[in-house]
C-alpha cells in the first residue's frame, strides 16, 4: 500500500514539474514570436 501511494504521488509530482518546464518553454516562444513581429514592423515603416 505504501508503495502504491509514493508512486501515485510521484506521478502527480513528476506531472506537475513537467507542465511548469513545458509552460515556461512556451512562453519563451511567444516572447521570440512577438519580438520577431516588432523587429519587421519597424523595418516596414520607413
């Protein structure tokens, strides 16, 4: 029974870690999306 519980509260524990790291990734890339758009804004407006 133990056991059972560490690994149900592992899994929940290893869950939650990799939806943080996976969210984190992701606003990385919309942050480096939106400042590619700014870069060809300007370059487009003489």
């Amino acid at each position: 029974m133990g056991k059972l519980i560490f690994f149900i509260v592992g899994m929940i524990a290893g869950g939650l870690v990799t939806l943080v790291i996976l969210c984190c990734l992701q606003i990385n890339r919309i942050n480096e999306y939106e400042s590619l758009i700014r870069k060809l804004k300007e370059q487009k407006t003489p």
